[in-house]
C-alpha cells in the first residue's frame, strides 16, 4: 500500500500546547486546597462553575483519551465485574474501570498521578442518560455533591415551557454551587463567561465551515482532534486564541488549494461517534481511497451560538435543549440533508455505534429515508466508540472499499 502523503496542520503543535496546559493546571490544582474542581459533562453546564471559578474536568473527554490510546477494552471488563453491563456506555465502563484499577492516561502524557478529586460533579441528560449514572458511581466514591439538568429528548421543536424548566433548573444549581466554591455569584462574571463561550463556539463553527471549501483543508479525522480545546475549555480565551491560529491556517490552505486529502475525488458526511480507537486507520484507508469525510454531525455538538449575555439562564437553557441529539428524527434529517447539500456529498457513513444508542440514527430508518430522499447511497459501519472487540477492521476495509467503488461507477 503506498504511503498516504499529507500537508500536516501547523496550528497541531500549538494545540498540544494549549491541552497540556488544561491538565496540567488540574494536576496542580489537586494539590491545592483553596482551588475547587468542578466534574461536567462535555455538554454540561461548564459556563456556570467557570463563573464561580471552579476549574472543570471533563469525564467524557478522559474516557475518549482511553478509546484514542486503545487501552479502553483493558478497563471495560473491571467494570463489568463490579456490576455494570458490557451493553452500556463503553465510555462510562472504560472511565469507571480505569478509576478501580487506579491507572489513568494522563499519567504517561503529563505526568499527572490520577484524575483530580472533585469537590461537585455536573451533568446534562441532553446527550444521554448516562453521564447521570456514570456521575453516580463518582458521587458514592468521592462523597460529594451531584447537580445536574434533565433535558427532554425527541423533541418537534424547543418549546418554550422546556427553556423555563431547563433554566429553572440551572438557576436552582447556584445556592449549592456558591457553598462549595465559597464565593458568591456574579451575574456580570456569568454574562462574561458566555461571551466567551459564545466566541469560541462562532470560531470553532468557522473552523468546521471551511470544509466546504474543494478540496477540503481538513477531515473529520483531524477535526476530532482539534475539537479539544472547544470541549474543555469553552468559556476560556485560551481556547478562542488556539481557533483564530487555526481558522487564519485553515483559510490559507483554502486559498493555496492545499487539500486534506490529496486528490479529493469523492466527500462524505460522518453520522455518528467517532471510533476512538481507529481513527488514524480510518483516515489513512479513506485518505487512500482519495475520499474526504468533510462534515460530521459530532464535530458541530460543541456550537452553542445561542449563548446572550442579556439573558444567560434562558438563553443557555435554549442552547442546551436545541443540540442535535435531542431533535426528533425529523429534525435530524433536515439538518443532515441542509449540511450534504451545503457541503457537496456523495454518501453517508453512519456509524452504529454499540454502546451509544442516543448517538446511533441508523437503527430506525433513517438511513435509508435519507439515501431515497437526497438521491445518494449510505454505508453503515459497525464499531464502537471505545470497545474495539466491538469493530472488525477487515470487514470494515472491505464495506468501504466496495462502498466508494459504488459510488465511483455510479458517475
């Protein structure tokens, strides 16, 4: 197989920099006592603990770690034996497993011993109802608070009793929130926050856009990784400072023409979780194929262009009940076939992933509603988001490959 050359992101060595620095200042704030450590959901109320100057670890993000590094099937069978279902959330089985066998990747990337201890755990039920139980375990283990929203899911529309509800329900989290942080809210220090969210959320969406862009300056693949710093540290310039480096990279390679994959022939939309474990595999067999995952629905969860500093509760509140996962399928499809069209796509590759069926849309119809409604071919590829044993490479190769052949003689 010959060697799949590429133009590498510069902006890649700065992002390392910028990550570093978010561990590493959680590695150092559990060694102190006056520095408070908020646990959230990726999709979580971060905004609010930043307010209150918690620093935030995020559960979800260190469980990706362990799917990336492939250690996450090592870590899922403890889990398992202490009681939690092999069918369930390979993130929370592999972050709980790791946890039990007190072993963590940040030791080996940053020199950090274990995860910080949180003095409250936080969580959203927009993405699943999983980070509720998963954050459960932790509030048993650590004897300390857990706060959380609970959104509806399948909804027709956001309607407006939900945003009052889900507001209410954020508003309620401050008293205890003031108590542990032990300091008062500060609604201007809130509205600054979101201002700051909301930036990077319009830069990380711009990052996103320049796909369109043929060739594509960049894939899924490499959006998977740059997406990091717009999942932990939202709400910090630091993270709006990394996406002005790289949207001014971005579009210079739009304008030189200097493409993600080199000799672009075919562009596809990923729906679905990432396969943490493959994804350098996956974006070499694709690069080879001269085929460009250009648009994801997974990528864009991290978009909250919403947030308005004149009514932060209410207007957080319609950011969180108005995220993809929580749309009826209706909803899905027409925000799918929007971003096919606007991106140029030839097919549609949903992953079904096994553990994570609030973030598997392929199991009900909708693939092939879309394929008859947009007039292009979908391929679904088993796997996992974290447990391997769950995905067969060989077979996947194959499907893919007949899957661009397809398409290929269709023109």
């Amino acid at each position: 197989m010959a060697e799949v050359k590429r133009v590498a992101i510069k902006a890649t060595n700065q992002l390392r920099e910028v990550m570093a620095k978010h561990f590493m200042e959680l590695g150092e704030a559990a060694k102190m006592k006056n520095k408070k450590i908020a646990w959230c959901s990726s999709v979580g109320p971060a905004e609010l603990a930043h307010s209150l100057g918690f620093l935030v670890y995020y559960y979800e993000n260190h469980a990706a770690i362990l799917g990336s590094n492939r250690t996450a099937s090592d870590y899922i069978p403890i889990a398992n034996a202490h009681g939690y279902s092999p069918e369930i959330c390979s993130y929370l089985t592999s972050d709980i497993g790791a946890y039990l066998k007190g072993e963590t990747p940040l030791t080996k990337a940053y020199g950090i011993d274990k995860v910080p201890k949180p003095d409250v755990l936080l969580y959203s039920t927009n993405q699943c109802r999983e980070v509720y139980d998963w954050m459960t375990f932790y509030a048993h283990e650590f004897k300390v608070p857990l706060l959380g929203v609970n959104t509806p899911r399948t909804q027709r529309q956001v309607r407006e009793d939900t945003v009052k509800s889900v507001a209410a329900q954020l508003e309620q989290m401050v008293p205890e929130l003031e108590e542990i942080a032990g300091r008062a809210f500060d609604i201007d220090r809130f509205r600054e926050i979101l201002v700051i969210s909301r930036e990077c959320s319009r830069l990380w969406e711009a990052v996103l856009e320049t796909a369109a862009a043929r060739p594509s300056p960049l894939t899924f693949f490499d959006a998977c990784i740059h997406m990091g710093p717009a999942v932990v540290m939202r709400g910090r310039e630091e993270a709006n400072d990394y996406y002005r480096l790289l949207l001014e990279e971005l579009k210079e390679r739009v304008n030189q023409g200097i493409a993600a994959v080199e000799g672009e022939r075919n562009r596809f939309y990923w729906e679905g979780m990432p396969i943490w474990g493959k994804l350098r595999g996956m974006s070499e067999l694709f690069s080879r194929l001269k085929g460009c995952i250009a648009v994801s629905t997974y990528c864009s969860s991290w978009v909250f262009s919403g947030f308005d500093p004149k009514d932060p509760f209410q207007s957080m509140a319609r950011a969180y009940c108005s995220i993809f996962i929580v749309q009826d399928d209706k909803a899905k499809e027409d925000y799918i076939a929007e971003k096919v069209e606007h991106f140029g796509i030839d097919g549609i590759l949903y992953h079904d992933a096994k553990t994570c069926p609030s973030n598997t849309n392929n199991r009900y119809g909708m693939a092939n509603r879309l394929s008859e409604r947009l007039g292009i071919p979908h391929l679904i590829i088993n796997g996992d988001l974290n447990d391997l044993r769950c995905f067969s490479e060989e077979q996947t190769v194959t499907n893919v490959e007949a899957f661009v052949e397809q398409i290929e003689e269709s023109r």
